[in-house]
C-alpha cells in the first residue's frame, strides 16, 4: 500500500505543523490528566499534557493510551508502524469543551491502529488507515470518538491538518465527510463495594429465610404432630393432611402435604415414618426453593403401659435437602448475581414424658426433650455478570433443651381438646457468617447477630372421632426462631384411620 504523491505537501505541513505543537510542549511525565470530564492516562514515558486540552501520548510500537469517561467506561487506543510507508510516529489527542475526542494516531501509510475497551480489553475494531478510513488514500490517520449511553461511536476524519489546543480539528482544505467506523458497546465500569456490600446484606437475610423454613418444617415434625397412634386389628395407622407454615423476618409461607405411617409392634412399642412435601412457597424475592429431597424422618415410642399412661420415651429424626436459587439485588452499581446451591437440614430428637389422668377427662403429659439441629447450604460462584462473587458455604448448628407441658381434654365423647406449653433453651448455637470474595473490600455479614436462645413454644388442638377407628384433627402451632427473633405459625389438618 503507497501513498498518493499528490498530498506529499500536505503530509510535510502536517507534519510542520504538529511538530511546531510538539516543540511548544513541556515535558511531563504523569499516570493520568483529565480534561472535560474524560480522564487521559498512560504509564509510558513521553505522556504528557500539550494545553488544558490537548495531549500527547506514548510513540513507542507498544503505546498505549487509555480515555476513561465519567461513568467509569472507557478504550483503550495504541498503534504500530511496520512496512513500506512507515514513518515516525506520533500521537496528539484533544478533548474540545463541546465534546467528544479528536486524535492523530501516527502519520504514514503502515500505520495500524487498534482500540479496546478499557476494562476488559477486548478488541473493538484494529486495521490500518486505509481501511479504517474507507478506503480514502489520504487519512493523517485521524479518528473522533463520541460516547453517551455506554456506547461509544468512532468516525475517521480525513485532511486533518492539525489537532488545536483547544482540542478541535483543523483541515486542509475542505472537511471530508466522517467515515463511521462503528457504534461499540463498552463494558460497565464495574460494580462498587459499598453497593455489592449493601446488595450481600439483603441477600444474607433472604437467605435466612431458607434457613427458617428448614428449622420450622423438623420442629414441628418431630416434637408435636408427625405421630401414628390410631390402630385396628392389623396395628397399622395411616394418617394423610396438609400444612401451612408462615414466618416473618422476613415473610415466607409454605404450603406442604403430609403422609405419615405407623405400626404397633407391640402393646407398649409403635413405630413409624413420614414424609411431608411442599407444593407451593412464598419466599423473599431473589429466593426460589426447590425440593430436592422433601422432609422425612422416622419416629420410634415406647409407653410404659398400653393405655398411654405413665412413662414415655420418643425418639424421632428428620432430613431433607432443598435447591436454593439466589439471586442478589441490584443497589445503585452492585450486579444481579445468580447462583445455585444446595441446602440439606437433619435433627435428632429424644423426649421423656409422664402422663396422668387430672380428673375424667383431662390427661396431662408434663416433657423434656433434647434436641441436636444442624442446616447446612454449600458454598457457589455467581455467574451471569462481570464481577462474579464466590459465597462461601453457610453452616447454623444448634443443641437444645426443650421442657414443657402437653394436655388432652375430652369435651365431647368425640371431640377432644388438645394443648401443649413450654420453652426451648440453646446450650450450644453457632452460626457461620456470610461472607462473598470476588471484589477486594468487601466484609463478611452476620448471619444472626441476635441469637435468641430462650424461645416459647405453644400450640393448641383438637380432633374429631368421625368413626371407630377413624379421626380427623386440627393443630396450630407457635414457635419463635432464634434467627433474629423470628416468629412462625404453622395450621396442620389431618385425617387418620387406623387398620
């Protein structure tokens, strides 16, 4: 590729003219200079700044300048010269007050100029001035960058003359018509840590809401109702209902079917299983649950006599495993980072109770009970954004001691009343913090900085023998959470029929 000799003098009063500019410039070496709001910056020796608007930038084959905008966006531009028709390079930019950016990019027909986006540093557009200008045999080379919206457009510029010190162009002659090079989307500048901070805030207590959810489902499972006691002939209890389980801090509800099974082994032994499953759920936007394995356990009662009076020893224990989707909130910069993970709950249970007659038809079962609870959710990296953070896993493992009081009234030969009262006690609680890496600064969150240890539990009842062997039953239960003084309700109906 050759020059067109008709503009040999054109390029010599190029050249004149910009080396007057080069010579009227004080050296001086810094990282970066701003000039209307467009940040100019480059560690290469021989950056420096020509006016208040008007600067010249590193010539060496590996230069490389970088215009950062206000919105923390920018390019990156640099250019080589090798060949027939190379020349000495030199590299002028102006920023005019009426905006956009003018440069000069090297002088010579081997020049080849390439522009990046600053943050990622993919390549936006890289050829020579030939090319880039359209094929127009004449080309300084000169290009003009405008940027608004994230978008930034380049045009070539021919016959430029001279970069001026107010950052505009002077031509030649007649401007030429802008060739448009191309409209490039830059990437996002990022975002801040004070927002992600903010963003990883919220997602901590949404995501104790999941950890709510798992609490409440084996409490109630293995303490109060998931029991099998009506037997026929065959010794086989089958018990069908539904649960709906609320709690705030912040607000979430279950909707969950229920199957519990029994088998009398022997006049004082019965054992049994259950399996509760949920079917709809309200959880805190950014939260979505999946039932992966639903809520299971086992349960085995002894009574010291058949009747149900006297001693009692229950032993039970409940498992489930969810998938957990989250997806963080955007505050001011912070991103929507996605991610999956995986979270699995277990408890174990053993109560000792004493039951006694107060009267005809009141029976009262005074408890004490121990109870170990460990919820875990794995650790994931976000994906679907530029700054992807890595949440590390999270861990809530708690042992209690539960006592209380549980009592049957018979107000009807078939309804009968049902209530329980008593207090859970933590004599171990630890709780992991929530804590993401992937931007430098950020700071781990506390996961349940107000532990309540000492909580109230209540419930009241009833059930309705529809036939021999046949019942159908009603209990609504209060507990409190020791995740921030979290309350919870849950309604359990039920329909049992014993074989």
């Amino acid at each position: 590729m050759s020059f067109c000799p008709a503009h040999k003098p054109l390029a010599a009063a190029t050249l004149f003219a910009v080396g007057i500019l080069s010579g009227a410039l004080q050296p001086v070496h810094a990282a970066s200079f701003v000039a209307n709001g467009v940040t100019i910056s480059s560690d290469e020796a021989g950056f420096a700044q020509a006016s208040a608007n008007t600067f010249h930038f590193p010539s060496t084959a590996n230069g490389l300048t970088t215009f950062t905008f206000a919105d923390g966006r920018g390019f990156t531009l640099e250019n080589s010269e090798s060949g027939f028709g190379a020349s000495a390079t030199r590299n002028i930019a102006g920023v005019p007050t009426t905006g956009g950016i003018n440069t000069i990019a090297g002088f010579g027909g081997a020049s080849t100029i390439t522009v990046k986006d600053a943050r990622t540093g993919a390549t936006l557009f890289s050829n020579d001035y030939f090319i880039l200008n359209g094929g127009n045999p004449w080309f300084a080379p000169a290009l003009n960058f405008s940027y608004a919206g994230g978008t930034l457009t380049v045009n070539a510029i021919g016959d430029v003359q001279r970069i001026n010190a107010d950052g505009t162009v002077t031509y030649v002659g007649a401007a030429d018509t802008p060739f448009l090079i191309g409209n490039f989307l830059l990437f996002a500048a990022g975002p801040s840590v004070a927002d992600t901070q903010l963003s990883l805030r919220q997602s901590a207590q949404k995501v104790r809401s999941v950890f709510n959810v798992a609490a409440i489902a084996s409490n109630f499972a293995n303490m109060n109702t998931y029991d099998c006691a009506l037997f026929d002939a065959r010794g086989v209890c089958v018990s069908v209902g539904g649960r709906y389980t609320s709690a705030n801090s912040p607000d979430t509800a279950t909707s969950n079917a229920v199957l519990v099974l029994g088998y009398k082994v022997s006049p004082q032994l019965r054992i049994g299983a259950f399996v509760d499953e949920s079917f709809n759920r309200n959880t805190p936007t950014g939260i979505d649950l999946d039932n992966r394995v639903p809520l299971m356990g086992l349960f085995g009662v002894w009574n010291q006599n058949a009747d149900g009076l006297g001693w009692q020893v229950k032993l039970a224990n409940a498992y489930q495993s969810k998938d957990v989707d989250i997806t963080r909130a955007v505050i001011g910069t912070s991103e929507a980072g996605q991610g999956s993970t995986k979270l699995t709950s277990e408890s174990y249970v053993t109560e000792l109770s004493y039951a006694f007659n107060q009267g005809n038809n009141t029976l009262l079962r005074p408890y004490v009970a121990a109870r170990y609870t460990l919820i875990e959710q794995d650790g994931y990296t976000e994906r679907g954004v530029s700054t992807p953070l890595t949440v590390a896993g999270l861990k809530d493992r708690s042992t209690s001691i539960l006592a209380g009081i549980k009592a049957q009234h018979r107000l009807t030969p078939k309804l009968t009343l049902t209530g329980s009262l008593g207090v859970e006690q933590d004599v171990e609680h630890k709780v992991s913090r929530f804590a993401a890496t992937g931007l430098a600064g950020l700071t781990s969150e506390s996961f349940n900085s107000d532990i309540k240890r000492t909580r109230p539990v209540a419930s009241a009842g009833a059930f309705y023998d529809v036939a021999k062997g046949q019942r159908v039953a009603l209990d609504v239960y209060y507990q409190e959470l020791p995740f921030e003084r979290t309350g919870s309700a849950t309604a359990y109906a039920h329909y049992t029929i014993g074989f």
